[in-house]
C-alpha cells in the first residue's frame, strides 16, 4: 500500500508543477518544455546506458568486480523508466540518475546498502529451484550434491 500512495503522491505533484508552469509561462510553452525535457532525457539515456554496457564488459574482461556497472545500470534503467513517465518531477529525477557525479552518489549508497545487507543477513543458495539455508554450524566448506534424472545416455 505505501508504494501506491507514494505513486499517487507523485502523480499529484507532476500535475501540480505542470499546473503551475502553465499558468506561469502558457500552455504551449510548458508543453514544448515537457517535449524538450524528454527528449534530452532520451538522449541522455541512450549516451550513459552505452557507456554502462561497455564498463560492464570490460570489468567483465579485465575480471573485477563488475557490481559498480551492474548499479549503474539499474540505476539508468531507472532513470529510463523515469523518463517515460510524463512529467517535470519525474524527469529532473531522471536526469539526476543519468548525470554521472549525480548516480555516481546513488551507487555508492545503493553498494553500501547491499554491503550491509550482506553482512547481516545468512547466505541463501537455491539448488533446483528450492531455496537451502546452510548450516552455520557445520564444519568445512558447504558442498552441494545434484544430479540429472533426465540425462540422456
């Protein structure tokens, strides 16, 4: 429930900025600026996901972490899904995602987040789409067994 009053509280917003703009500078201008912001939004998008995508494959190559341009690039494919929702707000918030300083502080804290995460919550493995939670007691490394009933010989 919180995540729909959320949603509407952004809907509310877009169309109170939008109201706003229109009275203030006119109907057509705020619809060309709306027209204007998405575009740029648009091409900021296709720009910084390139260059997502190729961080990714050299981290990829060069064998490092590649948890940095994966961030990245949910955070532009947020970003995209911003952008597609009509809207100043919407759109100034896309636009931060996409400037590189802006969504290199988003990454930070999303990495920081998941580290936390990480460190309080028990290691999960899924083994043939059942989840297993090891045994924190057990000595040694954690082995699992699996084989195939449907190989065929």
């Amino acid at each position: 429930m919180p995540l729909f009053v959320f949603l509407l509280l952004v809907l509310l917003a877009e169309i109170a900025v939008v109201v706003a703009l229109g009275q203030a500078i006119g109907v057509l201008t705020t619809v060309l600026l709306l027209v204007a912001v998405s575009v740029l939004g648009v091409a900021m998008l296709r720009r910084q996901g390139s260059r997502t995508l190729t961080a990714l494959g050299d981290a990829m190559r060069n064998r490092r972490d590649p948890s940095p341009e994966m961030v990245d690039g949910m955070l532009v494919g947020a970003a995209a899904a911003l952008v597609l929702f009509p809207g100043f707000v919407t759109d100034a918030l896309a636009l931060l995602l996409l400037f590189p300083p802006t969504r290199a502080v988003a990454r930070r804290r999303v990495l920081r987040r998941a580290e936390r995460r990480r460190h309080t919550r028990p290691g999960v493995f899924v083994v043939d789409s059942e989840v297993v939670h090891p045994d924190p007691t057990a000595p040694g490394p954690i082995v699992i067994e699996s084989y195939r009933e449907d190989r065929r010989d």
